[in-house]
C-alpha cells in the first residue's frame, strides 16, 4: 500500500492538491507553481493536523 493518497486536485499550471498519510490520516496540501512547490500538513482552527479518521 502507498504511504500517501491524493484524495483533491486543481489546476494544470498553478496546482494544489490535498494528500493523506494513509498511516497516520494526517492531511497535507501541495502547491506548485512552475519551478517552486511546497508540501504543508493542514492545520485545524487551533493549529493541530487535520487528520481522518477511518
């Protein structure tokens, strides 16, 4: 099983896109744009992971 499943995606040049650790269930966010990316974990309205539960 992979470690990570992209559960979102938009856009073809600017993208983001929403991943989940399928070990932990915390979600992360990818933002590219050309040459530069980054990958972020979601935080909640009190700054802790945003995480599913299965």
């Amino acid at each position: 099983m992979e470690r990570f499943r992209k559960i979102y995606q938009q856009g073809k040049i600017d993208v983001v896109e929403i991943w989940v650790d399928t070990q932990t269930g915390v979600n992360y966010v990818f933002h590219r744009n050309g040459n530069a990316a980054g990958f972020t974990p979601l935080l909640d309205k009190d700054g802790k992971p945003l995480v599913n539960h299965p």
